[in-house]
C-alpha cells in the first residue's frame, strides 16, 4: 500500500456521487463506519439510517420510483433477512439496487460467528442471481464505477462484497 | 365498515395524490374499486408499504399516501423510528387498522388485543398522529393532506373481507407507469 492512495472510503463515496446516486440507507458495520460517515455528511446523498436491511430495501424502493439512484450499505448478515425483499420487490419490479457488502467472516475476521453467514453469502447471492463482485485489494474499487453504471443499466440488484483484506489494506 | 368499505370511501381523496398501497386484499381492493397510474400495488413483500412511501415521500415532491394494515405494520415495527426521526411533510402514512389479518384469513393482530399503534407511533417519536373510526377515515385524511405535515392515522376498522380478483398487472408495468407519472407531477 502506497501512502499516496486515497482513502478507500473516499473512493468509494466518489464512484456512487460519480454515479448520481442521491439516495443511500444504511445499517451499520464496524468496517463499514468510515463510508456511512462520509455519507452523512456529503450533502449529494439523502442518507436515511434504517432499521433493518429489508426496511432499507424498501425506502430504495420507493427513491427509485420518485426518480432517485438508491443504495444501501449493510454487512454480509443481512442476505439472511432480505431474501424476500430482494425477490419480491427489488427484482420483481426491476429496480436497480447497489448493495455495498461489508464480507464479514472472511480471513482475518476476529469474531468466529460472522463466520457462518460468510459460508452461505456467496451462494445466496448466486441462488437469487444477483451479480456479485468481490473486493479484496484496495485497487478493487477502481472497479466501483463500471459496477455501479452495470447496476442502473441492467436495473438489478447488484452485490459488492468488501472482505476483511479489502478493508485491513486500507487502512 | 371493513376495510374494503375504507378503501372505497377514500378513493376519491387519494386519486389525485400518490398512492403506495399494501400488499394482498388492500391492494386488490383498489385496484378494483379505482385503478390509477399514480397507485403503487404492492405484489408481494409485506410490510413494507410505509418504507416505500416515505423512500419516495422523501425523494420528490408530490403528496404521498401509503395504505398500510396493523399486521403489516407490525412486521415491520421498524419503520416507524424511521418516518419519526426523518419527516417529509408530503407523506401520510394511513394503517387500517382492522385488528386481523385480513389477507390471511382474519387471524387477530396484537393491535386488536393490547397494542395501540396510535401510541407506538407517538413513542417512536411520530408527529401528528390521529386515530379515528373507520367512517371518519376520509374526512381526517382529507385534512392531514391540506396540512402540509407529515401525518400518521390509524384507521379503526371491523375485519372482514368481501371477494376480489387478483391485479393481474406486471410488476413492471406497474412501476413504470407509476414512475411516469411521478416525473409527470414533478416537472
Ligand atoms: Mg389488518
């Protein structure tokens, strides 16, 4: 890692503003705490703080129908409660979701459950076919921008795995 | 009155607003009794009307209603901190409130036994909440959408359903128009 990249969290803040996303829920992760405060305090998004993700999936629903880019940023663990949202809603009315995926429970995960959700996420997102991409270096997020334009374009949910190397080597 | 009796007396409130109306018999019921492409029908995913009404409340102008039920609110509990602590003063949150649910075969709800959601929505913070009889629905609704104050009522009203067909529009078709006819009203 070189001294003179710029914060990951930054980059990633650019690529959804870059994208014209004005609408961003959220459900807190510790790896994930630098790009919500971003986001609360960027003047470019609406940030609404939900609940619980299923909740969020909801009011991305109804951003995109008044006319706004949604996203949401959640952990890895709220696949388990968004299963019907994401089948029902999100793609049944082909509504273009970024979902920005803290991975928890990959190597160098400190917390041993996290573990067992991160053993089912990949599949869950195949078994719903939702495009997933996974980051595990810091130059992945160069990749944000192209994923984020191929989210809107096809009007799907898309999922962008951050894993524990993604975020350890940005720091 | 049942909520079917509800749904057809506030028909002629709604029509000129945006509607997000929950899933199963609510959605059907004014699909049936008043389709408009400014009604969002939710297909599936319950509980999760409110959200989707203030997402949108909160992303564009026009006036919003969306028609909820106490067990689907109660699914989603959540939702209410949410409107509570971010208002959009163009969003009316409407739970008919029949203490069943409806769309299931009138299994009762805690909001029919000991839960109020009139004073849950106060405790999470919500402004504005009215509960009201069923035959007074259209009247209070009418005022809270002159207000121009974000407004919770909850809609005290008999269970029971009378017959009606499935909406047999696409998904897509649905958000389409509906996404017309917001960018319609915002322009
Ligand atoms: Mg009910």
């Amino acid at each position: 890692m070189t001294k003179t990249s710029p914060d990951v969290s930054v980059r990633i803040v650019e690529s959804l503003a870059a994208n014209h996303v004005e609408f961003i829920t959220t459900v807190p992760c510790k790896q994930l705490a630098g790009v919500i405060d971003l986001v609360d305090k960027d003047d470019r998004f609406r940030h609404v703080p939900s609940n619980k993700e299923d909740e969020g999936m909801g009011l991305c629903a109804g951003a995109w129908l008044g006319g706004k880019r949604p996203a949401i940023i959640m952990q890895n663990t709220a696949i388990g409660v968004t299963i019907n949202a994401l089948a029902t809603l999100i793609q049944y009315y082909h509504i273009p979701l970024p979902m920005l995926i803290s991975y928890r429970g990959e190597v160098g995960e400190k917390v041993a459950c996290q573990v067992e959700m991160a053993l089912h996420t990949k599949a869950l997102l195949q078994e719903l076919a939702i495009p997933t991409y996974h980051f595990h270096q810091q130059q992945d997020t160069d990749e944000l921008n192209g994923i984020l334009n191929h989210c809107f374009m096809a009007k799907k949910p898309v999922a962008v795995l951050m894993d524990a190397g993604f975020w350890s080597a940005a720091r | 009155m049942i909520r079917s009796e509800v749904i057809q007396s506030i028909a002629p409130v709604i029509r000129d607003h945006l509607v997000v109306c929950n899933i199963g018999l609510p959605s059907q019921e004014l699909f049936m009794h008043d389709d408009q492409p400014s009604n969002f029908y939710m297909l599936g995913t319950m509980g999760l009307a409110s959200s989707i009404g203030l997402g949108l409340a909160l992303s564009q102008k026009a006036k919003v209603v969306a028609i909820d039920g106490d067990g689907s609110i109660l699914t989603n509990l959540g939702t209410l901190p949410t409107i509570a602590n971010n208002p959009a003063d163009n969003f009316v949150l409407l739970i008919i409130d029949n203490g069943s649910y409806g769309s299931t075969g009138d299994q009762p709800t805690y909001a029919g036994r000991k839960t109020s959601l009139a004073k849950v929505a106060e405790a999470c913070g919500c402004e504005n909440v009215f509960e009201c009889p069923a035959e007074e629905t259209a009247k209070v609704l009418e005022q809270a959408l002159g207000s121009d104050r974000m407004t919770i009522i909850v809609s005290k009203c008999k269970s029971g359903n009378v017959p009606v067909d499935v909406i047999e529009l696409d998904p897509v078709v649905i958000a389409h128009r509906f996404r017309e006819e917001v960018a319609r009203r915002n322009s």
